[in-house]
C-alpha cells in the first residue's frame, strides 16, 4: 500500500504543477484495509466512504472541513479523507 500511495502522491503533485488542481474528470482512488477501489462515479464514492474507504489527498496544506475524517496516511504530505470538495455528496 506504501507504493501505491507514493505512486499517487506523485500522479497528484505532477497534476496540480500542470493544471493547478487535481483533475476531476481523472477517477479517483478509494484506499481501505489492503485494497485500492478506483472509480469515476461520485455515487459510487459516496457508498464506499460509508463502508469506511478514504481517499488519498497529497494536495500541500489540504484541510477537511470539521464533521469529515482527516487521517493521516502511509506518505509524508498526504492524509486519508472522506471529503471531496468537488462532490457535494460527500458523507461527513
């Protein structure tokens, strides 16, 4: 899972150099207890948050809002999160 992380962190700085945030048409990588669910649908998101699966965000200084989980991850400069601030149905 380190690696995975680290790959991710990576794919995430190099987005964020280039368009100034992580894409969103990019699907995006849920992480719980050792497996990675990758999808495209907010929906889908949204159900793997309530079964406890969080998304890796290497984005410097990223906060979540209070109500929302904020964990720290396997890699130095990111954390685990429920919160996705371009999903308004993000579970808190």
């Amino acid at each position: 899972m380190r690696a995975f992380e680290a790959l991710e962190k990576t794919a995430q700085l190099k987005e964020l150099k280039e368009y100034g945030r992580v894409r969103a048409t990019r699907s995006m990588a849920l992480i719980g207890r050792d497996v990675v669910v990758e999808t495209t649908d907010p929906a889908d998101r949204n159900g793997l948050y309530q079964q406890q699966f969080l998304h890796l965000n290497c984005e410097p200084g990223f906060t979540a809002p209070q109500g929302y989980r904020f964990e720290k991850s396997m890699t130095e400069g990111c954390v685990l999160t429920n919160y996705e601030p371009d999903n308004k149905e993000t579970f808190g």
